[in-house]
C-alpha cells in the first residue's frame, strides 16, 4: 500500500529528457484551478488536500465513494498526509460527495492549459540560455556568419521565402500533422433516475491519447450546437478534426476552418444524400487504389484500400472548403483453423479540407483510422478499466464530476508514458 502512494508521488509530466515536473507542482498547487467554494465557518479539512487524495484514488484504481474513504483512511495514506503536514482525521463520504459535486466542468481545459504554459516557459529558458552561448562565442571567436555577398543573397532569399509562406498560411489553413477526434458517448450510470441516459461530447489527441474537453448534451440537442459550444476557448488552428457523420454540416466545416483556422476530415452518409450522391458519381473506385495497407490479429485479416480525387467544383460549391474526397474499402477475411470462413466488404465514403499538398492518400488512410483512438484509448478505458457504466451515481452533477476525475487519471497515466492503463493500476495494487 506504501508503493501506491509513493508511485503517486513520484508521478511526473516528462516534457524533455532534462526537465521532470511534479504533477502537484503544476497543477494541484494552483488553487485558481480548484477554487474553494465552502463558507469560512466550520471547514475541517482543506480543500486542496481533499481534492489530492480523491485524485490519488481514482490513479490507483478506486471510484467507489465507500472504498474511497477506506482508502483514504488506510495506515499509508495516513503516513502520506502526515508528510504534508497534516495530522487531523480523513474526511467522510459526505464531505467528499460534495467536494466531488462541485469539481469544476473545465479542468480538463485548464489541466492542458498549465501544461502548455510551462512548457512555453521552458522552451523561453533554453532560448535565453542558447542566445547567452551564442553571444559568449561571438565574442570570444567573432560572428558565425561572415559578412560576405553570398551571406547576404541568402539571408535576401529566406526573407522572401518567409514572406511567401506567411501569404499562403493566410490563404491556406496551416496543418501540423496532429489529429484530434471527437465523439459522443452515452453514460449508463445515469439512466437509473433518468427518462434518458445523459450524453457527453469527448475530445482526445489521436497520438498521445489525452483526453482534454468533456461537454454535457442537453436531452433537447445533439452533439452539433454543443461542439461548437465546447471548443469556443480551443486553439484548433493548424489541427485535424476528425468527426463523425453526424457532424458532416456545412455550419461545422465553415467554424472549423473559418473561425477555428483547422481542418476537418468527415465521413459522408446518408444524412447527406445530395452530398453522397455527388461523391459516388466521382467514380472512384473505377481506378487503381491509391494506397493500402494489410493488418492482421483478432482472428482476421483486414485489407485497407483508399481511392482519392480532387473534389470537384459541383462538390466545393455544396460543401465549403472541400479539397479531397475520398472512398476507404474494408475486405475482412475471418479466419479459424487456418482457412477462410467469412469474407466481409465495406465501403465508406470521406470529404477533408486537405489539399493534395498536405495530405497524400497514405496519409489520409491513416487520419481516418486514427479517428478509432478515441474508442479505444478513452471510452474502453473508461467502460472496462474504470467501470464507468458500473458506477451507482445517478445525479447528473456527480456523474459529470466523476467522469472529469476519470479523465483526469488517464491524463496523468498518459502523460506518463503508460499507454496500458489496466497494467498500471495492476502494478501499482499487486506492487
């Protein structure tokens, strides 16, 4: 039980190999983050220590709130609070009930948010130090650069390759080859003592698999008005966003690449008939596929096949900002005991704002594929590892509250180099 707390402890947000930062340090220190919304009259207990060690319980596996308070009550845990200097008794279940109640709905943002600025800081500090060896080496051994005609036709030619750039960036939304995903996912939790089950609107960066927004679907909406609701403070420029067909509107391709500055990739469906029907009459899948790719596991091997063209006017007019469109085929072949038993074809059609010059056809094949992380590495984690479903919360507050709490683990895990979380929660109870 001593390893779990001090593997809390020791956790830490590695952004290069010569700076290690304490999570308390970044985040759980800064009481802008967790703001005390109790009366000064009769608090026990501090906020920001209670808020640690309900952190500390859901990292090491624990979301209950009765085996929450055991835990926290336990011999180590006490050991721990007495090295932060606190020697008074562990809150009960009411008390962490209402702390878990009114844990603030943007501290996924904010959690993101401090770690980008500390990384701004200290990419500034590597800049001071490299300019200072800079200036020491000039003075001691003269100029880099010698003042020479071909120093100066070069630095005249950068100039202008830079003006040209900043033009076409204007033009042309700027893409830094980084994919977020976002998708709904119910919560079963909450149908108890509800008509509806309650719906959240997620958000994951496909490569590292940190979740950083969760918004609540209101029963008399959908998931379009609230995306634009949750990623109004969001710097998307430069970023993919891969969404479902439910979101394939022309208001959500206008906010993402006018407003937002980003690019979109869409599946097309029915939902969009005119749209659809417009692509199938491209022909694509009349010509040789572009790229392919072959994978095999789970008792079948999957074939991958992308057919890309440049869309085309008739398409650009009825869908803004489309550059691409493009048809993804599936062929599964199942097998058992060495032989093919079932061979399944799927077909999907796709539209993207990426240029040809941004995006070849193995890359999009991969863009679409990654839209799949946001299954697996947040909503199984969530369902299977963290038994979200399981929970026997049913008011919306603490459903929401304890969710945030799960994704906040998971950034911790992850930001930590711990893709397999199941394993990590294992090591750290079996340790």
């Amino acid at each position: 039980m001593l390893q779990r707390i001090n593997f809390y402890k020791e956790m830490k947000y590695e952004d290069t190999k010569r700076n290690n930062f304490n999570c308390k340090k970044i985040f759980f220190r800064n009481r802008k983050n967790f703001p005390d919304f109790r009366k000064k009259r009769g608090i026990r207990y501090s906020f920001q220590l209670i808020i640690r060690m309900i952190i500390a319980s859901i990292v090491n596996g624990i979301i209950e709130l009765n085996k929450m308070k055991d835990f926290i009550s336990s011999p180590s845990m006490v050991k721990y609070l007495e090295d932060l200097d606190y020697k008074g008794k562990c809150p009960k279940i009411g008390c962490l009930r209402i702390v878990i109640s009114h844990i603030p709905k943007d501290l996924l943002l904010k959690l993101n948010n401090e770690i980008k600025v500390i990384k701004e800081q200290v990419n500034e500090e590597k800049a001071i130090e490299n300019n200072i060896i800079k200036k020491s080496v000039k003075e001691n051994k003269g100029c880099f650069i010698k003042k020479n005609k071909s120093s100066n036709i070069l630095l005249n030619l950068e100039n202008k390759l830079n003006e040209i750039s900043k033009i076409k960036d204007k033009e042309i939304n700027f893409f830094n080859k980084r994919v977020i995903a976002f998708d709904g996912k119910a919560m079963r939790s909450g149908h108890l003592h509800c008509e509806k089950a309650l719906m959240y609107l997620n958000g994951i960066f496909c490569d590292t698999g940190i979740p950083f927004i969760q918004e609540l679907v209101d029963k008399k909406t959908n998931e379009i008005p609230v995306f634009r609701k949750g990623t109004k403070l969001l710097d998307l420029s430069g970023y993919l966003c891969t969404l479902d067909a439910l979101h394939t509107q022309k208001e959500t391709a206008e906010y993402i690449c006018e407003e937002k500055k980003g690019h979109y990739l869409f599946t097309v469906k029915n939902n969009q008939k005119c749209l659809l029907k417009m692509i199938k009459n491209e022909d694509l899948n009349n010509s040789k596929y572009d790229s392919e790719t072959v994978e095999k596991g789970h008792g079948r091997i999957e074939t991958r096949r992308i057919f890309v063209k440049e869309s085309s006017l008739d398409v650009r007019e009825k869908f803004p900002h489309a550059q691409q469109v493009f048809l993804i085929e599936r062929i599964s072949e199942h097998m058992s005991g060495g032989k093919i038993i079932k061979t399944t074809q799927e077909y999907c059609y796709c539209i993207t704002s990426l240029s040809k010059e941004q995006a070849s056809a193995s890359e999009l094949l991969k863009y679409n594929r990654d839209h799949w992380a946001i299954e697996n590495k947040l909503h199984y984690v969530l369902d299977v590892t963290f038994n979200e479903d399981k929970c026997r919360c049913y008011k919306a507050e603490m459903v929401s509250a304890l969710s945030i709490l799960r994704k906040v683990a998971i950034h911790i895990y992850r930001a930590n180099n711990i893709t397999n979380i199941a394993s990590g929660i294992r090591k750290i109870n079996y340790s």
